[in-house]
C-alpha cells in the first residue's frame, strides 16, 4: 500500500471498512496541493478496493478540516495559478467520491471550514462531534466558493440558512447542525468518537453493496433528470437488481426470518 505523509490510511477487512485520516493536525487538516494528491490516491485506491464497502473520512487532532491553507494562498507568487492547481485537485477529490459505488460517512471530529464543508457534504452520511463546528469562510477572505459548497449546502440546509452560511459566513455549532439536517447524527458519549462512527459503518457494511451502488446513483442523477426520465431509471436498475443474488439472499433470509448476508454480486 502506498505510504502517505499528510494522511493516513487504514483498511479493515474484517469490517470491509476503509478509513482516510487527514493528517496535518497543527494546519487544522487544510487542503495544500501534497494532501489533495494523496487525498486523490487514497480515494481511488479504496475505490479499486472490492472488499471495501464503507468509507469514513475524518481528521487527525482538534479539526475535521479547516478547508484551504491560507498560508499557501498568501505566500503564492501568483494566488490565482496556485488557486487553479488547488481547486482543480480538490474538485477531482470530490467527483471520485461521488462516483464511488461505495457508501462514504464524514466522521466531523471538529471544525468543519471552507473545502473541509465541500467535502464533508458530498460524503453520504455526516456524524458530527459534539464539539465541532461548521463554515463556509470564503467570502470572509473574498473567494467565491469552491468542493460543492454551492451545490450541496442549499439542498441540505435549505437556500436561507445555506445564504446566511455562505455570504455572512454564519457558523454552526454541532447542534445547529444536526438541527438544521446538516448533519445525520451528533455523537455525545464517553465512548471514543470514531469508534462510535465504526458502528455506523458496520451497519452499513452490511447491506447490499448492489442495491446501495445503484440507489446512490439513481440519488445523484435525480437531480439532473425530470420525473418521467427518472422513473424510466428506477424501473431499468430495480430489473438488474432483480437479477442479481443479493435479491435472492434478500429474499431468503426475510423468510428465513434472519439477517441477510450479502456478497455484492
């Protein structure tokens, strides 16, 4: 496996679960263009992974990600050819994760800025931290924003709040966000906050990597395609799903009255 040095990568079989640690935790995770090129590795590594059927993504420290490294933006030479080789890397990030055919969770283990948000909502699942807190920060520094901010906020928070987040850089603590269906689930225990996460995970590990596959991308395309077209969707992949023996398991086990085991063929 490759070795990383601004993330770590861990893979558990046992679970089929892959974790990717951003790793830069005195720069609060900030994207720089070395960790958006192991970013980009590491994403397609687990998606060439069969075994694989859960991502989490989270962060090393006190922060989930604080989006781009502003220290990198102030000492460019020219600010807008390195913000061209930053986004470029971070908006390739983000079509890998939604194509992937796996299921992803951003574990939120503090503040969650700027491309940190970006990527943090085009993730599946989103589980906060108590303790975390949420921004978009582009336009306090004069930037329009960029990793799906536009796109994905609004449509999870609602356009006012996805307004007062983007233009007055409104910050949302942990409940607010789950409040504000940002988030999925606010973990508040003794218990260690990934940990927690993994449970979530295994649960999901253990559906039907084909029905989940094509569920995601019917979700994707959704917003893309008028209803008649969409329908015309859902009838083709419920045929191939139909076909395949995940169904077969299904079935079975709900008459065998047990949990199903499902293989992803």
């Amino acid at each position: 496996m490759t070795n990383f040095e601004s993330l770590e990568l861990e893979i558990d079989g046992r679970n089929n679960l892959a974790i990717i640690f951003l790793n830069r935790p005195n720069q609060f995770n900030a994207f720089n263009i070395k960790l958006m090129d192991e970013l980009i590795t590491a994403l397609n590594t687990i998606s060439d992974d069969k075994n694989v059927r859960c991502l989490i993504l989270t962060g090393r420290g006190k922060a989930f990600c604080a989006g781009g490294d502003v220290v990198e933006f102030r000492n460019a030479e020219k600010p807008d050819d390195f913000m061209a080789e930053l986004v470029r890397r971070l908006h390739k990030g983000i079509k890998i994760l939604k194509s992937m055919r796996i299921l992803s969770i951003a574990a939120i283990n503090g503040a969650c800025f700027g491309a940190g948000l970006g990527y943090a909502t085009a993730c599946d699942f989103r589980i906060s931290a108590k303790n975390a807190t949420f921004g978009c920060a582009f336009t306090k520094i004069g930037l329009s924003p960029d990793s799906s901010s536009t796109w994905h906020l609004p449509k999870l928070v609602g356009l006012s709040l996805a307004n007062e987040m983007l233009f007055l850089n409104r910050v949302l603590n942990a409940e607010e966000a789950l409040q504000s269906n940002l988030v999925n689930q606010l973990i508040n225990s003794e218990v260690p906050f990934i940990e927690e996460v993994k449970k979530f995970a295994i649960e999901i590990s253990q559906g039907s990597p084909v029905a989940f596959s094509y569920t995601k991308n019917l979700i994707k395309e959704s917003y893309a395609t008028d209803l008649e077209a969409h329908l015309d969707k859902e009838a083709a992949n419920i045929v191939k799903t139909a076909g395949t023996e995940d169904f077969q398991e299904g079935l079975k086990a709900f008459f065998e009255k047990r949990n199903p085991n499902f293989k992803g063929d």
